[in-house]
C-alpha cells in the first residue's frame, strides 16, 4: 500500500517529535519505591533510520510530481 505525500508528511512530523522527546529523555521513572513504573522511550538509532527513510519515500514521490524521470525508446530507422 502506498502512502500518499500529506501520509508521509504527516508520519515524518512524528518521528520528528518522537526523536526530540527521546533525545530530552530516553527513560524515565514515576513513582516511589516498589510501586515506581519505569518507561524507556524507542531507540534512536531506529527513529533516525525511520526519518531517513521517510525523508527518501518524501523526495521521490515529490520527484514524481514534478515530472520525474522520463523514459524514451528510440527505434533505428531502416
């Protein structure tokens, strides 16, 4: 399935966001003692793969709206 530009867009934006709050944070505890819970946020290596990834899908689809690569087939003449 395909996604379209706002789609991407829009899944880039947040990863963007994911990235910044696990660079404030990458784990944190709430509570005290035996009923403290602890969250650990994703890993940045896959968030920043994730953004590169979306940042190429971004470009090309917006290469393809653009006109793209064309392709041209010449014949010999006889």
């Amino acid at each position: 399935m395909s996604m379209t530009l706002a789609q991407l867009q829009a899944r880039l934006d947040s990863y963007l966001a994911a990235e910044a709050r696990i660079l404030e944070s990458q784990e944190y505890t709430v509570g005290q003692g035996s009923t403290a819970r602890r969250n650990r946020r994703a890993e940045l290596e896959q968030v920043r793969a994730a953004i590169t990834d979306l940042r190429a899908d971004i470009a090309k689809l917006e290469g393809a709206a653009r006109g793209g690569r064309r392709v041209h087939q010449l014949r010999p003449r006889a």
